[in-house]
C-alpha cells in the first residue's frame, strides 16, 4: 500500500488540473488497487498506510474534486466497507453506504414549478410550415367526425351476433358483452399462438401486457413460448396483426373473449381461424350498412358535435385554401353526419356543407386507392345515380366515388408537399401519400387528451420522478459488490417494479399508455413519428393557429447527448 501511495506522488504533476472525468485521471490513479477487495494483510496496514495518503493528498496541488476522490479512497480502507469495481467517475462521487443513505433519506421533489402539456395542443413531429400549404384533406371517421365511445359497444354487439347467426359460433356467446376497459389501439395480434399483445418499437413485449384470452401472461410463460421478450422481425411480419384504429377496441375486446370463452369451455381451435371470422364479421358491420343506420337514427348519442369545426372550415376557405374529402364512407352516410356536425355552423356564404369542399370523394376503398385504385365516377346524390363519363375535371359541390390517387393527382394537379391530410389510421390513411405523392399528414388521436391529462397529474409526476431516481441508483449501486449491495439491489428492482406498475394502470390497467412501454416508445408511437408531422386530439385545435405559422419540433435527445432543459 505504501509503494502505490509513493507511486500517486511521483506520478502527478503538481501544475496538473484533473478533470472531473474519470478517464483523465487513469494515467495518474490506478483504481483497482485502492478498490479491490482488501485483503487481510491489508487489513493490518490500514492504519499504517492512512497517515501517509492524508499526506499525500495534503501535499499535491489537486482539484478540489480530486481531494474528494481521495478522501473516499481514505474512508474506502475501513474493513467493514464494500468493495467498489473498476468504473467510470459518475459512480465514485458516493460509497455504498452514503448512497444507501441518501436514497433512505430523499425528499419528495417539487414538481409545482414544472409546465404541463396542454391536452388540446398540436404536437409535432416534423417542421410544417402552413404557409406552404395550400389544400388541405380530410377524412371523415375520427377526423371530422369525432364518434362517442358508445359507437364501439354497438360494433361489437353486432359482430357477435354476426358470428353466432351466420358463421354458428355458439349461441352463449352472445351473453358476452363488451369491456371498454380491456384494450388499447395499438395492439398486435398472433394468430399462430392466440395471444394479444403491446411491443415496443424493437418488438419487444411488455411484461404484463400479453394477454391469452383475458388471462395475463408471466414473463416466464412468454419467454416457454418465444424464447425471449423480444420477437424476430421476420415474425412479427409473418404472425402479427396490427389494431392500429380506434374502431379496433372491439375487434380485440372480440378476439380475447371468445379465446377466453373456447378455452373454458374446452374447445379446440385455431386461433388464426378466429381472428379472420372476427375481421370478417366486424368488416361485415361497418359495410353492411346496420351500423351507419343505427348512427344517423341518433347522431346526439353516438356523433359528439365541436362549435367550432365550421369556423375552421371557413377559416381555411376564406383564405384561399382549398379543401378536399377522402373517405371510404358512402355518400348517404358521410353527408347526413356532415349536415348534423355543421347545423348552425354555416356560413351564409354557403347553402350546404359540399359548396365549401372542392373535392368529395367517397367510397374510396383506402388504402387501395393510393394504389391502383379504380376509375373515379361521379355521383348525383338527388337522383341517386353514376355517371358513365370518363370524370377529367372536379367541380366543387359534386360527388365523386372511387379514383386513386394517381388520378385525383393527375385531376386536381395538387401535389407534393403543399396538400396535407389528415386521419386517424396510420397506414390506411397516412404512410402511402406521404410516401408517393410527398403529403404532409396529421393524425388524429382521440385519446391523446386522456393520455395528456393524465400526465399532467401530480401524482404521476410524483411517480415518475421517483421512478427515474430509483433506476439512478439502481445503475449506481451495480457496480459494488457484497451481501449488502445484493440485497439493497433488490429492494430496488422491487420499488422500481412497483413504480411501473403505478405509472402503467391510470393509462389502462392491463395494457398502460398507447403511446410507450415501460422504458421506450411503443410501436404505434414509432410509426406515429415515422408517418406523420404532426398529431392532436381533434382537428378544431388547430383554429387558434394563424395560417403562417411554423410548426417547430421540440429538440429530440439521443441517449448519449447533454440534455439541457
């Protein structure tokens, strides 16, 4: 011990300024040897050796930061003291027993000071200059019509039946009965082993939420099944079904049920046999025309109205822009919704609601339209019939049915990056246009403002923060070595499963927040950020915006980069 204190003052250079990096101090410090284990003839020299390093110390011309290393060396020589392994400097600014002490002793953060997120924000993901953009799209379902959540009971009652009078489903069935708490968008199903589950954007699963039936999964079942937490790309591509729209509540709600139901009930099946007569008996409802009608018999109940959707509207006619629907609605349907979101709204200026749209096209079976699409037609809705012509020209106040986006190009000459479009499903509505065409798109989320309002809550902040603390010292406390660092770990990993769980169930109890895992983005957040440059909770929040205004992304930090807040 001597020899190596003899060694820290013929090594330093006493004009030598350390850094408060560690690895400007190797050359000067050998670490290990003050931080192995001691052992028992080191031991007996401790009071030998302690003298010496004080004088040591006292004698060089060292940063304050070193002394302080130093004098943890000192404290370090106590026999009773556990060992520290060979790390970097964020780690030696604590022993064990001062990082056991300060965690124990911690006081609640104020987080009084700290700004909340307005629920009915924009958010953003890519700079958008309005300015630049002169047509603006829309699509009906979830976008300009903002449905209530009693829309979802109806499709899932009537998908149940649709399998028990049609496909012969056991008749019991129909007893079930639909659980708004259940599920989250976002989801993904696999149809080789039946189980219903959220990934991260790396395909990782979150532990607790994977789902058989409605019986939850323990880490150690999924990992029998997949080996690990995380699937193979190749998989996910061949098995998963993405639920990517809030019309797929109750397709999940669907598939867990009766899975649930066959499993008690002790019946053999395939699971992708049961998710493709439940897509089949869902898709069955919103085309055979038994949902839209029970909607448009009680708009009040099933359509929520904003007062200020018409002001929008006329706020981007006025100025120029032009406007356009898209949506695989019929016209019937999509135009009595229309008529009651814009009772009272209208403009003098405009007899009826298609006199402010340039373009209306309807039953355009997206996604296949951004593709091959079919010939557009254009459809007189007061005698109810098709036109033959070839459609060259789109007149404001026509109805136009089918087209792709090739031709509604080709038509209307609105391209690239001056038409933005906005929906509520990733892929049905925003990945092809923005990839072919250069569209600008916004999504529309409606559970955004749930997701935000929750967030802003004290005590999820509170959890949070604790949270962040716990796994601060988790990452510290791993690099000593002992019974006492063992079972302090521990207790950790247990506080910190806690935490989690804390943070998880106010979003949903067995899935959490659509938007992130435990630690990163979900799948659904990743192509959130991939497909779309901006996204809000309804398309009236984007009123208050002046129509020159710039749509700046925040700042996005890599794990390795400052974070300056």
């Amino acid at each position: 011990m001597i020899k190596n204190i003899q060694r820290i003052k013929s090594n330093i250079n006493t004009n030598f300024v350390i850094s408060s990096q560690l690895s400007h101090c190797k050359n000067t410090i050998s670490k290990d040897r003050f931080f192995s284990s001691t052992s028992s003839s080191s031991n007996n020299n401790n009071n030998e050796d302690r003298p010496l390093l004080n004088k040591a110390s006292a004698n060089l011309h060292l940063s304050s930061k070193y002394h302080s290393i130093l004098n943890q060396i000192t404290s370090g020589l106590s026999p009773k003291t556990e060992s520290l392994q060979t790390t970097h400097h964020s780690v030696l600014n604590l022993s064990l027993d001062q990082l056991v002490e300060t965690y124990n002793n911690k006081k609640t953060v104020d987080l009084s000071y700290v700004p909340t997120n307005d629920p009915q924000d924009v958010y953003i993901n890519s700079e958008l200059k309005l300015d630049e953009i002169n047509v603006f799209g829309f699509d009906y379902d979830y976008t300009l019509a903002n449905y209530s959540d009693k829309v979802q009971h109806i499709i899932y009652d009537k998908a149940l039946n649709y399998l028990v009078d049609e496909l012969k489903y056991p008749a019991n069935l129909k007893e079930l009965t639909f659980d708004p708490n259940f599920a989250i968008r976002g989801l993904h199903f696999d149809v080789n082993t039946g189980l219903l589950m959220k990934l991260d954007f790396l395909n990782n699963i979150q532990a607790g939420a994977i789902y058989h039936g409605r019986r939850p999964l323990s880490k150690e079942e999924v990992i029998s099944i997949y080996g690990s937490m995380q699937l193979k790309r190749k998989y996910t591509y061949e098995y998963l079904k993405s639920m990517s729209d809030i019309f797929c509540l109750p397709e999940a709600c669907l598939v867990s049920d009766i899975i649930q139901f066959f499993t008690n009930s002790n019946f053999a099946f395939e699971p992708r046999i049961i998710f493709e007569d439940i897509t089949k008996a869902v898709g069955t409802v919103h085309l055979g025309g038994s949902l839209h009608n029970e909607i448009i018999n009680d708009f009040p109940r099933y359509l929520n109205k904003h007062p200020l959707l018409g002001d929008f509207l006329y706020k981007l006619k006025s100025s120029g822009k032009k406007l356009f629907l898209l949506t695989n609605n019929s016209f019937h349907y999509a135009n009595a919704g229309m008529k009651y979101l814009l009772e009272g709204q209208l403009n003098s200026k405009y007899s009826d609601w298609t006199q402010m749209f340039d373009v209306v096209m309807t039953q355009c079976d997206k996604p296949a339209f951004f593709g091959k699409g079919r010939p557009f037609r254009m459809y007189n809705y007061e005698s109810n019939r098709y036109d033959w012509n070839e459609v060259t020209e789109f007149s404001s106040g026509k109805v136009y049915i089918g087209g792709s986006l090739q031709q509604f190009t080709k038509i209307s000459g609105w391209r690239g990056r001056s038409v933005v479009y906005f929906g509520d499903h990733l892929y049905s509505d925003l990945v092809e246009p923005s990839q072919k065409e250069g569209w600008r798109t916004g999504v529309i989320i409606k559970e955004l403002e749930t997701e935000v309002e929750i967030q802003n809550s004290p005590k999820y902040r509170e959890n949070l923060a604790e949270l962040l603390e716990i796994e601060d010292v988790i990452r510290r406390c791993q690099f000593f070595q002992g019974d006492k660092k063992d079972s302090f770990l521990e207790s950790l990993k247990t506080e910190r499963y806690r935490k989690r769980l804390a943070l998880k169930e106010p979003f949903n109890p067995n899935f959490g927040s659509l938007f992130r895992t435990h630690t990163n983005a979900t799948m659904f957040a990743s192509s959130l950020q991939r497909h779309a440059d901006i996204y809000t909770s309804k398309i009236e929040n984007l009123i208050s915006y002046p129509l020159n205004f710039v749509f700046y992304p925040s700042r996005n930090y890599l794990p390795h980069e400052f974070k300056l807040n």
